[in-house]
C-alpha cells in the first residue's frame, strides 16, 4: 500500500472489498478534455512534476516527441525478462554538466574556542 501513500494525487487506492491497488487512470479525464488546451492535456503529476522528470506522450507515434525523447535517451522497459511489454519506459540519468562557480566563495574564518556555537565545550 505504499504507492498509495506516495501518490499525491490520490490515484492510487486499496479496495477493500478485492483485496488489491486501484490503477491510476493517467488522469483520462485531462488528456481527452476539449476544454483544455493542447499542451496542458497530460496527467496531473507530469504537469506539476517540479524537475520536469515525467513525460507523456503516444509511444505507438515514433514521429512523437515522447517517442523522439525515448529514442534519444534510450528508454527501456522495466523487468524486460517478464515479456509483459509495458507502455511506460524507463529513460537512464541526464548527463550532469559541471559548471566552473562564476565568483569564488569567500575562506571559513577559524572556530575559535571563546564564545560561538562550540564555545561552551
């Protein structure tokens, strides 16, 4: 029942009465909603994701920038050896880029043993 706990959104569910999870439904009630806007149909945890690490998209359109994203990145299935042929793909870490600091932080000043933090020790 962990996933319902880390939901945010609530998708996830225990039913009691069977005995397992509710599925999340990837907000269909967003993504075929006339009322919205072409970019803002997508499920509420990829809109509200802060670092922008969900996407979603039709993986069966390789002409689609999800697909594009999949392809460049090389996305991979989860638990492959299963043969279940999910339609979520895993994409591996962004390559980190490292930046040289533009101003130079100042040195510490020494801890000296009179009066600060430590200086009842």
């Amino acid at each position: 029942k962990l996933c319902s706990w880390a939901c945010p959104y609530g998708a996830r569910e225990f039913d009691t009465d069977v005995g397992v999870m509710k599925k999340c439904t990837l907000c269909v009630d967003r993504i075929y909603n006339d009322n919205l806007a072409e970019e803002d149909r997508v499920p509420a945890c990829v809109a509200a994701c802060p670092t922008s690490a969900r996407h979603f998209g039709d993986l069966g359109d390789p002409a689609s920038a999800v697909s594009q994203l999949v392809a460049e990145r090389g996305g991979v299935d989860l638990m492959p050896e299963l043969g279940y042929h999910p339609t979520n793909k895993y994409l591996p870490p962004r390559a980190h880029t490292t930046r040289a600091a533009s101003v130079p932080a100042p040195a510490l000043e020494a801890v000296r043993a009179e009066g600060g933090f430590l200086g009842w020790v």
